[in-house]
C-alpha cells in the first residue's frame, strides 16, 4: 500500500484497540463486515488484519464483497491471509455463509447524494430488504454482537431549539421528496433493528455516523469534502451552489473505525449512539473557507454561484445539526483529529494515490 497516511491510520487504529480492551471480546472471533469495499469499510478490515499482525489474536475477517476482482485489487498488498476471507454475495439476495460468525458490521449502502435522487426506489429497497436478510442471518447464526451504520440524516432538518442533537432529537423529513429516500430508508432500517433486538434479541446496535472523511478517500470521490480538497490541489477556486449555512459535524475515518468497535463491543444492544467529533462542527461555508487558506500560494478563492435549479445536485435542505456523542463517549470512544488536521491527512492521502 503506497498511502502512508492510511498506514498510520490504520496502525493507530490496531493500537487504539488494543489499549481499550476491544482486542480482547474480538480475539479468536469471525467478524462478519459488509460494504467491505468501501471508505469506512475497507478501513474496518484493514484494522482487524493489522491488529491480528502485531498482537497475534487470531481475529477472523470474512468480507461480505460483490466484485472480488475489485476486492483482490484494493486489499493485494495483505493477500494472501488466512485471516482474510472473500464472501462473494448481493443483500438482495439471502445471506449466505457456511462459517461461524460472531460478530456482524453492517457498512453496504449507497453514499451518494445523486444516486438517492436518480435511484431511490433501489435506495430505499436496498436498505430495507438487504438489512433485513443480513438481521436473519444474524439471527440464525447467533451472533455475539451487530452495528449498523446509520447517518446523522435520520435527524432530519432539526427546529434550531437546540445546541446539540442528542440520539433523542428529532427534526421533520419530507417523506414526498425523494431525496429524503436515504434518510427515510435509515430510519425504518433502524426501527427494524431496534426491533430485531426487542423481538428475536438480536444484539444489534445502530451507529449514527456525522459525515465522515480522512485517509483513502478516492481522488475522484463526489462528496463536498473531496470537492473542496480537490480544488486546492488543483488551484481551482472552490464554487459553493448554496450560500454555505448549512452547519453539520464530521468525523475522521480512523476516529469513526475505532468508534464502530466500540459500540459493537460495549453498546447496549436495541441503542443508537452519535458517532462525531463535537468540535469539529461547521459551515459548509466555513469549511470551504478552511481548506482554502490551507495552502494560500496555492491562490484559492471561495465563490457563490446558486443556479436556478437545485434539485438535480441532490442536496440536503438547510440546517443546523450538531451532534452530541457524550453516549458514545460514555463506553470508551474519544475522538482524535479535529477539521484542519482531518484535511491536511485526507488532501496526503489524495497526493499520494494520484
């Protein structure tokens, strides 16, 4: 792997574990993660793999994958690992997998904001129909322990009441737009595993991740943190298509793959928890202003170009939603990397992968 940056991530992140006690419920055990292609997903993996290599406690990845081609290429630096198992498969289809399983993380989901506006029946199905079927086979397979990574999304548009967004606080989503078939579709998909839990008692918890960014982020990656990071390498002005109020929180990678192991070992089973960094929330505006005063030779202004028809972009509507993650907080996590160093490591990582 040429990405430095991700190798320190990934090595802290082995070692944050470890310190925790996280290492000792996992040693021994088969994790069962899906999206294991993807950002967070990958790092997931790689976590476990690194983790297993310098303490030696025969933690067992099976990697819920569509493309093995696509999986051989991203992971060929580790291959060939016995702790590493390819499972080829599609959630609309039933889960299958002869194996033991102890532990479930569920990261297979659409990410993009157009593909929720050109594809929402598919985003919605997929999230309902392809938890469901991995629920059942948690449930068959008796598993120790489930997250399901969720979005800060399922908040809605908050009423500006409060200072933070507690796991309580709810705002409104309008089920007509549909935009709102990611939002909606995570927020059944929790209901369903709230209700595994309560029902079968299935130990699902439910992971309500803020916007999450860091080290291995693809070049060409169409979210506004990579947009943003990508003018700067570029020397390209950054062009804001809304007035940049909106206020959200973020994460960094490595933070979000050792909170997701937390709450899959010491979260109470049927409970969300916030996965942010607190200070870390901002303007799209004021981010966009951060990045471009990162390298100021580099001569990158911030403009405001509305266009007339915003629909087509996908994006959410105005608000302000700052999460509160003192639950998270209360069972181990705490956060490591704040905005501008989550943008010095993630723009690195860019460089490097070029």
């Amino acid at each position: 792997m040429t990405d430095s940056v991700l190798r320190e991530d990934i090595a802290f992140c082995a070692k944050t574990l470890k310190e925790n006690g996280l290492l000792d419920a996992l040693s021994g055990k088969t994790v069962f993660i899906t999206g294991a292609t993807g950002l967070i997903g990958s790092q997931l993996v790689r976590t476990l793999l690194e983790a297993d290599r310098l303490y030696d406690v025969d933690i067992r990845v099976a990697a819920f994958i569509r493309n093995e081609q696509k999986a051989q290429a991203l992971f060929e630096d580790v291959l060939p690992c016995e702790q590493l198992e390819f499972v080829v498969g599609d959630l609309s289809a039933p889960v299958t997998y002869e194996g033991p399983v102890d532990y479930i993380v569920h990261g297979a989901s659409p990410t993009g904001s157009k593909y929720f506006v050109e594809h929402p029946v598919e985003t919605i199905q997929t999230a309902l129909y392809g938890t469901d079927r991995l629920l059942q086979f948690a449930r068959n397979k008796q598993i120790s322990g489930m997250v399901y990574l969720s979005s800060l999304e399922v908040y809605g548009v908050p009423d500006g009441s409060r200072e933070t967004i507690t796991e309580q606080d709810f705002g409104t989503i309008d089920p007509m737009s549909v935009r709102s078939s990611y939002s909606e579709g995570k927020r059944l998909v929790e209901c369903l595993c709230a209700s595994y839990a309560s029902e079968y008692g299935v130990p699902v918890k439910v992971a309500r991740l803020s916007q999450t960014f860091g080290a291995g982020v693809e070049y060409h990656d169409g979210r506004v943190f990579a947009e943003f990071a990508r003018c700067l390498m570029e020397k390209k002005d950054i062009v804001l298509h809304t007035d940049g109020s909106t206020v959200r929180s973020y994460c960094y990678t490595a933070d979000a793959v050792c909170a997701l192991y937390t709450i899959l070992v010491n979260g109470v089973s049927g409970e969300a928890y916030n996965v942010t960094n607190m200070d870390t929330a901002c303007s799209i505006r004021e981010m966009a202003e951060l990045v471009a005063g990162l390298e100021p030779e580099a001569g990158v202004n911030v403009r405001i170009e509305v266009p007339e028809d915003l629909s087509s972009f996908g994006y959410n509507p105005q608000m302000v939603i700052r999460l509160d993650s003192s639950r998270l907080e209360a069972i181990g996590y705490r956060p490591s990397v704040g905005m501008e160093e989550m943008f010095r490591r993630t723009i690195r990582s860019m460089r490097e992968r070029i």
